[in-house]
C-alpha cells in the first residue's frame, strides 16, 4: 500500500503538534521538556493535550521508520536491544544509580564509582555510557566522569528500582523462555506451562547442580570454539556476519582509498595481512594490489584451515600468497614494509590484543607501519546520540559475546604502550560514511 502522506507532510504534523504542546504548558513546570536533574519525573498533561502527544509520538515513529527504510529501521533497534537487556540488569545489580551524587551538578569520577559498586572501572565506563546514549545519565567531563540526570535519577526512587528489577529479574528470564514454552506445550493454558516458569524452574536445577558455580576449564575457548560444535549455528552467524559487512559503510574500498600509497615514496613493497579471513584487503578486485601496483608483494597470513583453500587470482600469481598462522600463538616471522590488520582486534580483550601486537614485533623494524581498521569511538555526543546508541550497543555486544570491545583513542593508546612502548599512533582519519577509522601506527624501535 502506498503511503497516505509525504515525509514532509509528517514533518508538518510534527511542527504543529509540537508548537500546541509547547503553548498548552506555557508556565508550567514542565515547560521546558527536559531531562535535566530535577525536570519533572512525569508530563501531566489535559486530555486534549494528552491526544496532540499521542499524535505527535505516532507521526515522529512512521517518519523515522519511513526516512530510514526497512534495514535500517530494524538495524536502529535489533542490535540495542540486547544492549538494553544487559546495560539495565548491570544497572540493577550493582545498584550504579544509588552511588552516583543525588545533587545538582555532582559528579563521581568512573575509577570512584567502579570502587563503589564493586566492579572493574573500564567496564562501569562502558555500562554508563551505554546507558547515556539512552538517555539515562549525562558524562560532566567526557570519558572521566558522571552524573544524574533527571531519567537516572529516577532509579534512585525504591519502588523504580523494583519496577527495574521486576523487568530485569522476572520478565526477562521469561521471555527468553516463551518459544520453549510454546514448543513443548502448544496450546496450553495451564498457569504451570508459562515460560516464567519454565524460567523459574531451569534457574532453580542449576542452582541446586551448582553448574553456576563450576569453574571454567579452559576459559580461553571462545564463543567461536562452542558454535564450532554446532553446524547451524557456525552457518547462521557466517550468514548474518556476511550481510553486515556488504552494508556500504563496511565497504573495503574505504580502507584502500585512505591509504596514502599513490605516493610512490609512502608505497610498501611488501604487505602482509594478519587475519586477512581469505585475503580480502589485499585480493578483492580494485584494492590493494590492484590499486597500488608498486607494492610488489602482499602475504596473508591466517589459520590453516582459513587458508587451505584459497585461490590466487591469475593477475595476481606472482604478488600473492597464503600462509598459515596463528596470531594468537605464533610470532610473525613475515618481515614486510607494512601490516594489516582489518576487524580483528574489537573480537579480543586487551589481555589477548597484546598478545597479538607482541607476537608481531619481531618482525617488524624501526619505520615499520601497521595499518588497523577499526572503530574508534569518540566521546559522547548530544548531537550523534543514535550513532553513539549503536556503536556503544556494539560495545556492550562485543563485550558480552566474545569479552571483546570497541575502543576509544585514548584505549588504542593504552592498548599499544601495553604491548610495546615503541608503538606509536601517526594518524587516525575517519572516512566520511564509513564505520572504522583507519589507525595509522608506526613502530620507533
């Protein structure tokens, strides 16, 4: 069905409900429609009032999902959503609202408040400022520290803090329950068949086996070495992970056209792809070798069975070739003019990230380059909250699923002095319209 009214005619709702509500509160205390510490908690409005909202709410949703399409609709709230479920059970948990200053303009620095909720700072910072891009806080000096503000605020109150826990205790083992439920008991109305109960029932074996409590044998095996079990599933996440890379902002022509190498004086004669997932920054048609024909020779290097069987396009025999390698194991014994390293290091944890860096330096020499294209995350940003909403939901994604993390400037830096005091940051350029940043590293040996 074709859409009844045009963008701009939604836009033009948007104004005019906007412009009544703004003069129906005219010298009330909720004038301002803020959400500043000490902003009304609630908007009471008339009921005509109260209609002109619902309109506005309405108009403003078919606008966004119209101007931003259906993948980027669905993308814009799939991806935060397990961001949500995990940045308000951390909120409950440990309880973070109630240790934050409940005063105007106080603030706690993220290395007191870690101390005072009990949990390592790096992971506070990311909980709360996943949390602000939601609205709930406001950083007083970014990256160093927080403070309330009117929506945060609120779960100091105790009986929002049961509404949270309600939701976050209660609703949310449920839900994931519901399918189990309604597969194992396809038309049931018993009480005893709900997936609560489901829930409630699994919590309670494990707690009674102690599973909960069993140490992690090998705690170095990753999410990838349990999907690896399971064929579906290894095939599900290759799908999906497929699809998200072909978006345009993943596009490697990004990478490859940042690189400074049409100047035949900055061009390496050799590069090497660490993780190169089947050479794709050095072989795709129009990058690397192809676009830069001085570099005379490019090396991917991966895992063996990554490597097993890929092809060397015939324009390309006498430039590239595949080699196994672990980075996590091995020391690079490739010397080359300069390193890639494309979506590898945002999977790794720093105690693992340096571990890939220092098995790099022994084959690197005093100039050598290392190219990272990653994200960098900026400070937060009034002014970008829904692209600072998905990269920290990215954040808290990466953080969950592999104990992985997206990283700011000033984390890469930490992250390279860890491994070797040698490395130093060039140059970072963000692409306009891209999703990584492109790190330019030199090692000073």
């Amino acid at each position: 069905m074709a859409p009844s009214r045009s963008v701009s005619e939604l836009a033009s709702i948007v104004e005019r409900n906007t412009r009544i509500l703004e003069d129906g509160v005219k010298g009330s205390p909720a004038a301002q429609f803020s959400v500043a510490f000490g902003a009304p908690p609630q908007i009471e409005l008339s009921p005509e009032l109260g209609e002109t909202r619902d309109e506005l709410l309405e108009t403003i949703e078919e606008l966004r999902v119209r101007i931003q399409g259906p993948m980027g609709y669905l993308m814009s709230f799939i991806l935060p959503t397990s961001a949500v479920v995990a940045v308000f059970k951390a909120l409950y948990t440990f309880d973070i609202a109630s240790h934050v200053p409940l005063a105007p303009n106080a603030e706690i620095s993220y290395a007191d408040l870690a101390k005072s909720c009990g949990i390592p700072e790096d992971d506070v910072r990311r909980i709360v400022q996943a949390a602000i891009t939601f609205h709930v806080f406001e950083e007083a000096t970014p990256d160093i520290s927080v403070r309330h503000n009117a929506m945060s605020s609120v779960f100091t109150v105790p009986e929002m803090k049961d509404i949270l826990g309600l939701f976050v205790e209660e609703q949310l083992s449920g839900v994931i329950k519901l399918v189990e439920s309604i597969q194992r008991f396809p038309g049931s109305g018993e009480p005893g068949h709900s997936a609560s109960v489901l829930a409630f029932r699994e919590e309670k074996a494990v707690k009674e086996l102690g599973i909960n409590r069993e140490e992690i044998a090998d705690p170095s095996k990753n999410f990838f070495n349990y999907i690896a079990e399971d064929e579906k599933r290894v095939a599900r996440f290759r799908s999906a992970m497929g699809v998200s890379t072909k978006a345009p902002a993943f596009t490697s022509a990004y990478f490859v056209n940042t690189l400074p190498w049409a100047n035949e004086d900055q061009c390496p004669e050799t590069v090497v792809d660490i993780g190169g997932a089947g050479g794709e920054v050095v072989q795709r048609s129009s990058l690397v070798l192809r676009a830069y024909p001085n570099v005379k020779k490019g090396v991917v290097l991966d895992l063996p069975e990554v490597v097993a069987d890929a092809q060397v396009p015939d324009d390309l025999s006498n430039r590239l070739e595949y080699k196994s390698y672990n980075f996590l194991t091995e020391k690079v014994t490739y010397r080359a003019d300069a390193y890639v390293f494309r979506h590898i290091f945002h999977d790794w944890s720093d105690q693992y990230a340096t571990k890939i860096l220092k098995n790099l330096v022994p084959a690197l020499k005093k100039g050598s380059k290392i190219w990272l294209a990653e994200v960098v995350l900026p400070n937060l940003s009034e002014k970008n909250r829904l692209k600072d909403r998905m990269q920290r939901s990215a954040d808290i994604f990466m953080k969950s699923g592999f104990n992985g993390k997206e990283r700011s400037k000033r984390n890469w830096e930490t992250l390279l002095a860890a491994s070797d005091e040698r490395f130093r940051i060039v140059n970072i350029t963000k692409p306009h319209g891209a999703h990584d940043s492109i790190i330019e590293i030199v090692f000073d040996a």
